[in-house]
C-alpha cells in the first residue's frame, strides 16, 4: 500500500506526536549489560580523536555531551564505559518502535533511528487534546514493555511545537500542547529551542536583546529579513509565532550513502590513504547493495591537520553501486588533494541515488575503530530555516561479521558482542597487547564474571546481538465473587 500523501497539519488540532527515545545508543547499552546500568556510558568513536555520540544521563552529569571530543569526555570522566558502538542493536530497537508508531498512524517520517514525526490527525478523525494524551500515553507504555527503554514524547500542532515539547521535560516524559497553549508555551523559551538557531544566529538575536521566543516573535518579519535574509528571516519569524506548515511525510528518501575514518595518527602516505579509500568504498558499496540503490556523484571529504574540511565530488555518465569503481574515483578525486602535512579524517560516499544498479562486487562489511557509516535522508528540500536536509541516521561503526575470523583479522571493539563455546554470551570491555577481556552477562543475567583471553582465542567469536525478550505479564486474577446476601 503506498504512503499517504503528505498534508499540512491542521493548526486547530493537536495532532502530530514526536518521539525521541532517550539517551538511545546508551540506553540499549545499559540494558544488554546490566554492569553499565546506573553507570556513565558513553557511546561514539574511542580513540582519543573519536566523537561523542550518545552519553548516558549519568555521564552528563559530568559534563559530557554529543559531538565532544571523546579525549575531552575522558578527561571530564575517565572511568566511564566507552564503547564503540552497535548498529545492529539499535537498528533492532528502532524497527521495534517505528512498527509501534506506525500502529498509531500510516504517516510516520523517521528522523533518525531513535526520532519521528507521526501524524495522529490523520488516522483518527475528530481528534482532541484528551484524545491525543491518551495515545501518547499507551505509546509510551507499549515501547517501555517491548524494547525495555525509555521514550519521551510531544504532541503538538505542528512538528515545531511537537519537537520542543518533547525535549521540555527529558528523560521519559509526555508533554502535549493544546492549540490554545501553544503561545503561552513557547514565549518565555530561549530562542535557540527554534529550528534555524545555532551558535551564530543566537549570538547576532542575543546582541539585539531577543533573548526568548516571545522576544523573536515581537520583532517585525522585514527587521528580521533585513538581519538574516529572505528564507532565513521569514522562517524564524514564523517559528516564532508558532506557525509551521511542515508535513509528516511518510517516506524519507535517502540522499547519500557514505563512509568515514578518523585517524588516530595523522597520515601523509598517499598508499595508506588509496587503501583506506578502498576499504570506504567496499562498504558504501555494501550498504547500497543491502538499500537496492546506486548513485552518481562520488565525493570525498578530507579534514586536514588543521581542521580545515575540503571537499570534492565527480559526477559520473551512469549511475554506479560497483566498490571498484567507487574507489577509482575517490583515488583520483583524492591525488588533486595536498596531503603532505597530514590527514585527520577521510570519507567516501555517493550521492544522486537512484533504484538498483547491477553491481559487480559485493564488499567485506569489517569496518576499522573509529569508522563511521552514514546513510543521509530529508526531503525533497532542504529546510527552509537552516538551509539542511532534515534527518539522517546517526553515523556509528558497523558491526564485525558474525563467527569466527582468521587471526590477523581480530580487531574487538569495546562493546562489542561475543560468545564462547564454555562460558556463553558476552561483550568486549577492552583490547590489547594480544589479549580481550570479556564480560560475560546479557540483558536478563545479573552482572557477569570477567575474563580475559588472547586476543586470536579460537573459540571466542563475534556474536549478533542479545535478545532481549519482552516480560511476560500473568493475568490478572479477577476478585471472587460476593457471598450473596441472606
């Protein structure tokens, strides 16, 4: 059955739910290792040069955020879990919860794996604020019972009011906003709660003494045009009077396919870099061979030593999902690139995707420490107020195949899910100098005994992730009858 088409929401009515699930990548962590739980966990590249993804709420505490750098977070927590990263786990969640959402309504639009848009009005007619309370709150529930995590909600008129009131009351919580409260909501937030407000933009509106949305919105539309420009002024001046004309659109094509490496070191050796191109290029070739697409436009993006970003694109003649070819141009795109002083980052991705492409080479998913996959989606257009394509799914590193691997092959990830033939289910808690240690538990054990093998251990192998199985409720015994009266 096709996806509904895409409509405005009606602005009487508060009909489109966000969701968020909190602290994900962190929270599926804590809930397959049961000695993370009440924990600071910390989830995103490892080494000293890696990325923040998710910090656990007990690692905010100290100060840890997305996007820091993860020798930052060290240094503010250094004896938080840091872990690599499991995709396949939270792609299992996230399916879970966005079948949920999709029993409330056909037109959910993911944001990411642990974000969407769902729009209530559309299946079900006469909506009401009670109505939507009531949804909201049976959404919750059903997430918590079948995937064991927490998710907060927002129910608003439009996707802006929806998103900012999803993120008032974090972690586990449900704010919904009647069409008639929205102003009294909105006006006494600071300013960079609204889409379009970033570090610059904040800090040019704070200069004028617009500190709050209800300072944003007592501007005149021209004064803000005049400060920002035409698409970037009207949009801020509608975001702050609450209007939002956005529709929850149900599919989300996906825009690119790509891949990138941070260094630990910074690399100079341009055959070093051809081969990290060519591995890059295997798995943007794997990853659009699972999607059924190909793509056109070959880019590759080099940060330098100095964090200066460039980057450079081909377009070709045909459209391609081939990890040779793939790489043949990334290597030349990457030859006009002045690498002599160092490379600190580099990633290979395709883009102006189309349907499936016969493709002649099918890649090794291994991916290396510190790699990031990205499959980019949004719509048809970007943002009207940040000039961004919205969505995407959050780049972490891909699982190592499942089983055993030759032993020159063995590169644990912290986090990582093993087993072993005597000792069972279990995940990596560190590597090196020839040895793993491995705990061994999983999302129903108590916390499990450590032990530590060599790191080429014939029997410890890569394992998919834990299952983890829903509670089974025992029904409810109904009140014996009343003796009846004499």
């Amino acid at each position: 059955m096709p996806p509904p088409l895409p409509r405005r929401p009606d602005p009487r009515v508060a009909g489109v739910l966000h969701l968020d699930l909190d602290a994900f990548f962190a929270a599926v962590e804590q809930r397959d290792k049961p000695s993370l739980r009440g924990r600071p966990v910390v989830v995103g590249g490892t080494g000293l040069r890696g990325v923040v993804a998710t910090a656990s709420y007990e690692a905010r505490r100290f100060g840890i955020g997305s996007a820091m750098p993860t020798g930052q977070a060290r240094r503010l927590c250094p004896n938080a879990a840091y872990l690599a990263g499991r995709f396949g786990a939270y792609r299992i969640v996230s399916e879970q919860v966005m079948a949920i959402a999709r029993e409330l309504s056909p037109a959910v639009e993911p944001m990411s794996l642990d974000e969407a848009y769902v729009d209530l009005a559309l299946a079900h007619e006469g909506l009401t604020t009670e109505d939507a309370v009531e949804i909201a709150k049976e959404f919750r529930t059903r997430v918590r019972a079948r995937t064991g995590l927490t998710v907060s909600v927002g129910v608003g008129r439009s996707k802006l009011t929806a998103k900012i009131a999803s993120d008032l009351r974090k972690p586990d919580a449900l704010v919904v906003v009647a069409p008639e409260d929205e102003a009294d909501l909105l006006r006494p937030l600071e300013v960079s709660r609204l889409p379009g407000v970033g570090h610059v933009t904040g800090e040019r509106l704070r200069r004028s003494g617009i500190r709050t949305i209800g300072d944003l919105a007592a501007v005149e539309e021209d004064e803000l045009v005049r400060m920002f420009g035409k698409a970037h002024g009207t949009g801020l001046a509608a975001f702050a009077r609450g209007f939002d004309p956005r529709p929850v659109v149900a599919e989300r094509e996906a825009k690119s396919v790509s891949a990138e490496e941070t260094f630990a070191v910074d690399l100079t050796d341009r055959r070093d870099l051809d081969e990290r191109v060519r591995r890059m290029a295997e798995r943007v070739a794997a990853r659009l061979t699972t999607s059924g697409l190909s793509g056109r436009t070959v880019t590759i993006k080099v940060r330098r030593y100095d964090f200066s970003t460039l980057n450079r694109s081909r377009t070709l003649a045909h459209s391609t999902g081939s990890a040779g070819e793939i790489a043949e141009h990334a290597r030349e795109l990457l030859a006009a690139v002045d690498v002599a002083d160092g490379v600190r980052l580099l990633g290979v991705g395709v883009s102006g995707l189309t349907e499936f492409a016969q493709i002649d080479l099918l890649a090794d998913l291994l991916a290396d420490s510190d790699t990031e996959d990205h499959t980019e989606g949004g719509e048809a257009g970007a943002d009207p107020v940040d000039g961004v394509a919205a969505g995407g799914i959050h780049p972490l590193t891909s699982p190592a195949p499942y089983g055993p691997a030759a032993p020159a092959e063995r590169d644990w990830s912290p986090g990582q899910d093993v087993t072993h033939p005597e000792h069972g289910s279990g995940w990596v808690q560190g590597s090196g100098v020839g040895r793993v240690t491995v705990r061994f538990e999983g999302p129903h054990t108590p916390p499990g005994r450590i032990l530590t093998f060599r790191a080429d251990d014939p029997d410890l192998a890569a394992a998919p992730p834990p299952v983890f199985e829903p509670p089974v409720l025992e029904p409810a015994v109904p009140d014996p009858a009343p003796e009846p009266s004499a």
